[in-house]
C-alpha cells in the first residue's frame, strides 16, 4: 500500500493544490508501507519548498499529530534581529528571514521548490551582503566563491549558475560581476584580507576575458545578457498571464558595471599588494565614465532611458559628474514621487543599490516610504497577498504560472543593508573593515523607535532608540576591540546626555563636532544611553 504525499505553496479555487508553478518538479514523495508496528519515514534525499500538502492513500483516518513538517537549512547562526514602531517593516523582516534560510542548501540557490533550485549569481550580487546582518553566512559564501572560481574556464569566463550545472557561460557584468561583490562584502564585514588575496587572480582574469571581447573602441561595455531583470509591470493587471522570462539587455547597465568593478579592482589591488595593476584599473575607469556619459548622458539630467535603474547606477557608482549630480537626483526623486506615485519600479538590479542611494542623496523619507507601500508594487504587497517570504516577482500573483515562485530573495535587493546600516545605525566603517570602527548615524525622521542588534565578528552590536516629543534616546553597545562614531540627533552638543552627564564629559565619550542636525561622538567599547533634545 502506497502513501503518497505532493506538496505546493499555493491552492486553487477549488482547494486542490496549484502546482504549475512548479514546471515539471514532482515534488511528490511515496512511501510503501509494511503493514505493521510503528512506521515512521522522511525523506533524506530531497527537500522541498511548500505550504500545502495533498495526502492520499493513508491508511485509516489521519490527524495532523501524524506529521511533522521540518524546517531543513544550513546550520547557521542567527546573528541579527530588527523591531521598529512600524509593523510591516518587522513583517517583511520576518519574511526575508524565512525566505533567506529556505534557501541555504549548501551554497544559496534561487528557490527551494521548483525544477530549478540553483545558485544563480545575479541573485545573490549584493543581497549576501544583506543576508550578513541575519546569518553567520561568512564560511558559506567563502565555500560558493569557490564553487564559482572552480567553474571559471581557461579563458577567464565565468557562468551565470556556479556551480556550473547547466553551464551557462552567457557573459555579462551583472552575474559573474557577483565574485568581486560577494568577495567584497566578505572583507568588509570581517575585516578578513584573505579573501580578496585568494580571489584577485580570477577577477582580474574575468575583467580582461570581459574587456578583450566586448569593449568596444568607444569605451562602452557592449555585452549584456539580462538588462534590470523582472522589472515591474507598469501595473499589476499588465502583467496578469504575462511570462515575466523576457531578457532586456542593456549596454547601460554593463558599462555601469564595468566601471564600478574597474574601481573595486583599484582597492583590491593595493590592499593584496598588486600595486603594478592600480595604474591600468585606473586608465580603464576613467575612459568607461567619459564614454558612459558621452554616449548615455540626457543634458535635460537623466541617463538612458530616464529609468529608475538607469539613473541609480549612474549615482551609487559615482558617474555622474559634479555639475550634474542635482539634476540626476531630482530625477530619481521625481519618478518616484510623481511617475511611481512613491513606488519603485526597479527589477533585480536596480532594487540592490534603491534604498541605500535614496539615502546618500537626503532622501532616507523616500526610502521609507517605499518600504512601508502595501499597494503594487512592494514588500508591503506581497504581504498583503498573503506572502510568507519573498516573491521572485513583484506581481507573483498575476504573472503567467511558470515563473512566478513564492520564495525567491532576489527582490530584496539592498533593503536588509538599509534596515541595519540606515535603520538601526549599525555600519562598519568602509576605511575600517570588519567593524573595527563602527559608523552608528540611525535615520530616525520617518519611524518612532527601531531596536534591533548584530553579533558581528568583533562581538555584539546593539542599537536601541525612540522618540518621544523633542526627545531622543538611544541605548547602543560597542563591542571590545572597537570604537563607534555615533551621531546623535540634537540641537547642539550641549542638549546630550550619556547617562547622568554631559556627553562631552562622560567617561569614554569624545564630542568631535556637529553634523548639522547632529551631535557626533567618538566612543570606546561598552554600554552607552544617550538623551538629546532636538
């Protein structure tokens, strides 16, 4: 006698579950039984990504004391958590926690429930950095970088997928680009060189496959396989039944790129001591910005095609040229504000640099609002349609079936970075790598109170604030072995405390200036409760 057991995350109108979306998984698991005694069973070759089961051929009646779903990921720490006064932040939070773990097989695949289930590269470009704050995913992310310098060929090609499964070697900026970000994140949040020595020979390697092939003579990047995948529909009914698997390739987004990593490329060679190739990274960079902004620059003050995305990575990547910057970022501010009526309208690329470039540019309020939408599309939407990790699209619940996964990380892009390094005022100094000193300048504009903490590889960092009137109080802990500046939101020096005392007498506390609407201090490890009147 056979028991059968098929899973799926969603169910149809009528109850049955829906399994579409999942191609041709089987997603199915039989068991035969004996027929006597106590039988108990698992599988231990296969996982899958479900909310739903369909039961059939049990003997007797069953009840739900007969099973046991177990949660199956890699045996990481939880390292960080975040609550605030707003609701659906600590939600999506919740959600991005479950979606991230589920998806933590040994190397990070895409998604745990379909015919797919692969590390592909582009999702993880700067979302691993997110996934930092939550999880002790440092061993894990050394261990993949490898799996991708192993995949690497002779020629210095790197595919989309490592490891190289289905071997797709498409060449472009964006995926492969993925080993200097991750090798990147990893340095900076431990502090670690060894990794930058270990991977500079594939980078290097790559960036020249790249630049030999599909430089042109004009400077411009011309290779591209995926452009700002799964963009947003203009609305969430234009895209009902629409197959969202449409490539866009963009020559913009491949030379952002490339510049970016020539830069990247710069500070990693003198950090591993390969001082002889600082010079050639630097000529190359240069030429990329002149040709980019000869070729993708609009004198009205936008770039490409006045995309959210193209105007993003023109900003976060240094590009656009001082006398240009303030026209750029109206730009940005406008189609958010007004085209987007407060939404973003980025797909995978541009989400992973949305939030934190809203804040560079003094616009932390726009940001927030885009995190707390619960209208299409969001977070917030997904949430509101019922939502218990994150979507591969913005419109999974319209889209045409086959690809629309209901636990997919790659939209969250750059928004756990924001909660802790923005939110929560948690950010190790980009001078100062692995937290040895601790940038701590919360954005508290928009919310009441955030508090939250990160066990980082120095000890444990905490950041408590609220506001309550024209008070502000904000309990932190610096770990040992490092020191934070912390800005406080305060009239003057004068209107902070650290406990009973005057900040700028208190014991371990160093007044440095004043940041405009902030007091900034210079702190050893320890406890710290600050009050200001602002």
């Amino acid at each position: 006698r056979k028991i059968t057991l098929r899973f799926a995350e969603s169910l149809q109108d009528d109850g049955e579950i829906f399994t579409t979306n999942l191609r041709d998984a089987r997603s199915t698991d039989v068991y035969i039984i004996k027929g006597e005694g106590v039988e108990e069973w698992e599988p231990r070759f296969t996982y899958h990504g479900f909310r739903y089961v369909e039961l059939s051929g049990y003997p007797g009646t069953p009840s739900k004391s007969d099973f046991t779903a177990r949660f199956v990921y890699d045996d990481m720490q939880t390292v960080g958590n975040f609550q605030s006064s707003n609701t659906l932040l600590n939600q999506i939070h919740k959600n991005s926690w479950w979606g991230i773990a589920s998806n933590y097989k040994g190397m990070p695949i895409d998604c745990p429930q379909r015919n797919e289930r692969q590390p592909w590269l582009g999702d993880r470009s700067t979302s691993a950095y997110g996934e930092s704050f939550l999880f002790d995913n440092i061993a894990m992310y050394n261990k993949w970088l490898e799996d991708i310098r192993y995949s690497q060929k002779e020629d210095g090609s790197i595919p989309d997928v490592a490891p190289a499964f289905w071997r797709y070697y498409s060449d472009n900026m964006t995926w492969p680009g993925t080993l200097l970000l991750v090798a990147d994140m990893l340095y900076r949040q431990t502090g670690d060189v060894s990794v930058l020595h270990t991977n500079y020979p594939a980078m290097k390697k790559w960036l020249l496959y790249m630049k030999s092939r599909y430089l042109n003579g004009e400077g411009i990047m011309t290779k591209d396989s995926y452009g700002d995948w799964c963009a947003p529909p203009v609305t969430v009914e234009a895209g009902r039944g629409v197959n969202a698997n449409q490539k866009h390739p963009s020559t913009l987004i491949a030379t952002a790129y490339y510049y970016h990593y020539l830069n990247m490329m710069q500070d990693f060679a003198k950090l591993t001591g390969n001082n002889a190739d600082i010079a050639s990274f630097a000529k190359l960079a240069s030429d990329a910005k002149a040709a980019f902004n000869k070729k993708f620059y609009n004198s009205q003050g936008f770039y490409g095609e006045n995309t959210l995305t193209d105007n993003l990575l023109a900003v976060h990547f240094g590009l656009v040229e001082p006398q240009n910057q303030q026209k750029v970022h109206n730009q940005i501010v406008n189609i958010i504000e007004v085209k987007n009526n407060g939404h973003l309208s980025t797909g995978l690329i541009g989400t992973q640099w949305l939030m934190r470039t809203l804040s560079n540019i003094g616009r932390p309020d726009l940001a927030y609002r885009i995190a707390s939408q619960k209208t299409y599309p969001s977070w917030g939407y997904m949430i509101e349609n019922g939502a218990t990790t994150i979507w591969e699209l913005w419109n999974g619940n319209t889209a045409a079936p086959k690809m629309n996964s209901q636990n997919h990380v790659m939209m969250l892009g750059d928004l756990m970075i924001w909660y802790y390094e923005n939110l929560l005022g948690i950010k190790s100094d980009f001078n100062n790598p692995g937290f040895k000193q601790i940038i701590m300048k919360p954005e508290t504009a928009s919310l009441n109170s955030a508090s939250g903490e990160y066990k980082s590889i120095r000890g444990l960092i905490k950041s408590n604030w609220k506001k309550s009137g024209k008070s502000f109080n904000w309990n932190i802990t610096v770990p040992a072995n490092a020191k934070a500046i912390v800005y406080v939101p305060a009239a003057s020096a004068d209107k902070v405390n650290e406990g009973k005392k005057k900040a700028a007498t208190a014991a371990g506390v160093k007044f440095l200036k004043m940041e405009g609407e902030r007091a900034v201090f210079e702190v050893g490890s320890g406890d710290y409760s600050f009050h200001s009147s602002i």
